[in-house]
C-alpha cells in the first residue's frame, strides 16, 4: 500500500455526518440527502438479504427508515469512538426493522408519508444477477456496496466536474480505460480512436486519475466526522494507507 502523507482529513470541509447535529434544518436536510445518497442502495440491498423481505416490503423499510430518522434525529447520537458510521446506520437499520416487526408482526404500509425517489428497480436487477456466495453475508454485503456506491457517487460528481472546467475529453478516455471492460485497449489505440498522440493520451489520464482520487477523498470526508474514521474509509475504499 502505498503512503499519501498530504491526504489528511479536511476539517473545513462539510461533513453530512457532523451536519446530522446542525442547529439549522437546511443543514440537516443537506446533511440527510448527501448520507441518503450513498446509503440507500446498500440499506435496500442488505434488508432484503439479510430480513428476507420482498421488494415491496424492504422499499417500504428503507423509505419509513430514513424519513422516521430523519424526522427524529435517530443518527444524530452517532459515536465515532464506538464504530463507524455506516456499522452505527446498519444496527440502527435492524433495530428499526425489528421494532417494526415487533409491534405489528409485519412491516407497515407507508401510508401517506412522504416519499423518497429512489431507483429500487436498478438495484433489484443488481440483486438478482449477485451470486448466492455473494449474500452468504449480508453485513459484509452491506459494506461492499458501500465502497461500490462511494466510487459511482463519485463517478458522478468527477463528469461533472469535467463538464464544468470543459474537460469532456480527459473524462471519455478515462471512461473508456478506467472504467471500460477492454483489457487489451492500449494508450496507442486510445489515441487513435481520439485523434490524440500517446503523450497527450497519458497526460489526460493522469490528470484524470489524480482529479477522480480527490474527488473520492472529498465524497468520503463528507462521510465521516473524524480523521480516524476518514483514514479508516479511505483505506477501505481506496486501499491507501494514510499517514
């Protein structure tokens, strides 16, 4: 693994997690979206793995479970010094969906709260193509879609950063070579499907690769409330050891 001692936690920038606390409700509703972002899709994927529940039902859990916490600040006494975030949501996750069992043998309706826009069919055809190995363990399952959510969310934000700085170009070849599937694909013959030389390919990529890596720091900052658990996070998503 390798050493990144300038990667420290960025205590300036906004942490959705400290944000839970925020005496200002735009900043907890900010907070909320930007934790709902990255955890709804390992919530819904684990709920219906590891309480055996159909999709309605688990779309039902995950919804009244992020409102209801919302609403009464159930994450707000999250302490970093006794388990990271995301283990803290998932107890906090079955605690509720045990409640809800408990109290009417079934998990209720969601009547006529309000609604999240959440895209469960994308992540039930995700489900279905997993392996069974692969939901053996529903917590360790939780966890790696976690680390995959982290990485699209950031996917997401590095395009659009290079929309913003009109830098379309470093993005495609990235795409095409980070992302894509084409093992054999060679910087030669990026340059050529994109009318760049081979130096021009390699200094687009490497920009890329440095710009995608700071926007994941970013994303996993503002997931995390201290530099213990932020280096924790990174060396979890990223494999890189901080120092």
């Amino acid at each position: 693994m390798t050493s990144e001692p300038n990667s420290h936690f960025p205590t300036t920038r906004f942490s959705a997690v400290k944000g839970l606390r925020n005496a200002d409700a735009e900043t907890r509703r900010r907070s909320w979206n930007a934790l709902i972002a990255v955890y709804w899709r390992p919530s819904y994927k684990y709920t219906r793995i590891r309480w055996k529940l159909d999709p309605e039902q688990a779309q039902d859990a995950i919804q009244s479970f992020f409102l209801t916490a919302f609403e009464k600040q159930y994450l707000a006494d999250f302490d970093p010094s006794i388990a990271r975030f995301r283990t803290y949501l998932r107890i906090c996750l079955d605690r509720f969906i045990l409640k809800e069992r408990q109290s009417s043998d079934r998990l209720k309706r969601g009547g006529d709260i309000e609604h999240l826009s959440l895209d469960f069919a994308s992540a039930d055809s995700e489900l279905n193509r997993l392996t069974a190995s692969a939901t053996e363990r529903p917590d360790r399952l939780f966890d790696q879609e976690w680390v995959r959510s982290i990485l699209v969310l950031s996917i997401h934000k590095f395009k659009a950063t290079c929309v913003e700085q009109e830098k379309e170009i470093n993005f495609a070849l990235f795409e095409r070579y980070d992302l894509g599937d084409d093992a054999s694909l060679t910087y030669a013959q990026l340059g050529e499907q994109f009318a760049l030389s081979i130096e021009t390919v390699t200094n687009y990529l490497a920009w890329a690769r440095r710009q995608f890596r700071q926007t994941v720091l970013e994303t996993i900052a503002e997931l995390t409330a201290t530099e213990e658990e932020y280096r924790e996070e990174v060396l979890a998503v990223l494999g890189i050891k901080l120092t």
